[in-house]
C-alpha cells in the first residue's frame, strides 16, 4: 500500500496564515503608498493648470488676479483650499486696483470683493503652498512686472510697481516624513517670467541645483 495522505498541522496552518497576512500587509501598504503619490501628483498638475487659468483670467478681465487659501474644518479636519480670486477694482476704469480693502484681506474679509472665484483645490496634507499665497497676476503692470507677490510668504499685497518674485522665492514643499514626524523638502520651485507672466514649474528631485530646492 502507498502511504496515506495526511491533513496540514496545526503548526502548518498557522505559518500559512502568518504568511498571508505578511503578503496582505504589504500589499496594503504598497497599494496605500502609489495612491498617496498619485494624489500629489494630481494635485500639483491641478495648481499648475490653477496659475495658467489666473494669468489668463487677469488678461481677460483687466483685473489683478491673486492666489488665496482658505482653511476650513471638515469632520473635525483641517483641511486647506487653494483659489484664483479676480479682485475687484474702484470704479469701472480700473484706477485703483485691487481696492485697497483687498491689499491685506482675503475676499470676503473686511470689505474686500471678488468679481470672480476660481474653483478651489484641495490640498493634500503632505504639502506646503504657503509661499504661493498672494502670488497675484496684474493686467496692467506699468513699470512694474505683470506677475508679484508678497515679500514673504503669509501677505495678500498685489500692487502695481511691485518687483518680480525672486529666484527660490516661490516653493512648492512636500513632506517626506510622517505627520508625526515631518520632513519638509521642496518639490517644486516656479519661476515667473517678467515679460509673458508665466509662472514656470522646475522639479527639484531633476534640477537639485535650481535656487529654492536646497
């Protein structure tokens, strides 16, 4: 007679399982990984479209046109919203422009107005688009540059005879860390260009040596 076949042990079992749960573990966490990635990736094509449709809209309107950021609380998250607002002028010539309301005020707040909102992006918790906030697109520079921003990050001035942004100035930062533990690195550096407005984005992982990504 053959030798008879005989079930899996208890010990057999058990290592199978511990298997498959190692297996499932790391797929979960690969899965969770590529989805994070595609979700940053997505949002920075979204604010780099965002800009395109504020340069356009500021020459479309002969009005300036600013980034903004509102933070809001969802389901006991924070979560941050980022937007092109066309400020509003004084009169129908657009003499003064913004209103002086909208020099350091966020549309809606202390009598600033906005003809028009762009839609808002979310943005992901793993980056950093504080030193965008204020970058403002002018549709009538005059001696100044067509596209400005706030000497430091945090300012909403978007004035006529402003300066361009510096180089290194506007940086996109990701956080290579945990929200634990956070590892803030630039991703990308835009530079805006003083003749078209064109705000151009340099990835720092392939241009390491581009002034903003050390």
């Amino acid at each position: 007679m053959g030798p008879r076949n005989r079930g899996m042990t208890l010990l057999e079992v058990m290592v199978v399982v511990a298997l498959i749960g190692i297996f499932a573990t790391l797929s979960v966490s690969s899965f969770q990984g590529m989805t994070e990635r595609q979700r940053l990736s997505a949002a920075q094509r979204e604010l780099v479209l965002m800009m395109q449709e504020a340069r356009q809209k500021a020459r479309a309107t002969h009005q300036p046109v600013r980034l903004g950021t509102r933070v809001m609380d969802e389901q006991g998250v924070q979560v941050t919203r980022m937007r092109w607002e066309a400020l509003a002028c004084s009169d129908a010539w657009g003499s003064v422009c913004p209103i002086p309301a909208c020099e350091e005020n966020a549309c809606g707040v202390g009598g600033c107005e906005c003809a028009e909102l762009g839609p808002e992006l979310v943005i992901p918790p793993k980056l950093d688009v504080a030193p965008l906030v204020g970058l403002c697109w002018l549709s009538d520079p005059g001696p100044g540059a067509p596209v400005v921003a706030p000497p430091a990050p945090g300012g909403k001035v978007c004035q006529q005879n402003d300066p361009l942004p510096p180089e290194g100035r506007l940086v996109l930062r990701r956080n290579r860390g945990t929200l634990e533990a956070p590892d803030w690195k630039p991703e990308l550096v835009f530079q805006a260009d003083g003749l078209t407005a064109a705000v151009r984005p340099v990835d720092c992982d392939k241009h390491a040596s581009t002034a903003g990504c050390q």
